[in-house]
C-alpha cells in the first residue's frame, strides 16, 4: 500500500503537515521528487482553462473533446 503524507523538511527530519495514522516506530521510505526547471509554473487548472478557451473563442465548444488533440498540441494561427 502507497499513502502520500505532504511534510516539511526541518532540522534534519521530515515532519507531516497533519496527523498521520502510523505508529511511532514504523519505518517508512520518503521519496523526494527533484525540481524541474522546466516545469510550467501554471496550475492544471489554469492550462485546462485555457484549452476550453481556445475551443469558445472558435464557437466549437461541443467539438473540444472530439478534437482535442488539435486544441491541445496544434499552435493555434498567427494573425
């Protein structure tokens, strides 16, 4: 079983952020992803918003799904 447990890094020990249902004692093991550099700052939220965006702006709102390779990887046109 995997159980994701948000925490801080704080004189040398990963303390949780909440309440965590382990007893003390219990070995655990802690991955650390790495930072991304490249990683885009802005929530899936936010990308997802501006996809249906992109779909409204084209009064095609009932084609994003059937099309949503196009609105996700094709550059929209230069005016």
């Amino acid at each position: 079983m995997t159980t994701s447990i948000e925490a801080v890094y704080d004189g040398g020990v990963f303390r949780p952020t909440r309440q965590v249902a382990l007893a003390d004692g219990t070995h655990v093991e802690v991955l650390v992803p790495t930072a991304n550099a490249n990683r885009d700052p802005r929530t899936v939220a936010a990308r997802l918003a501006e996809v249906a965006a992109r779909a409204d702006r084209k009064g095609e709102v009932e084609s994003t799904s059937r099309d949503h390779d196009r609105y996700l990887y094709v550059a929209e046109p230069k005016s």
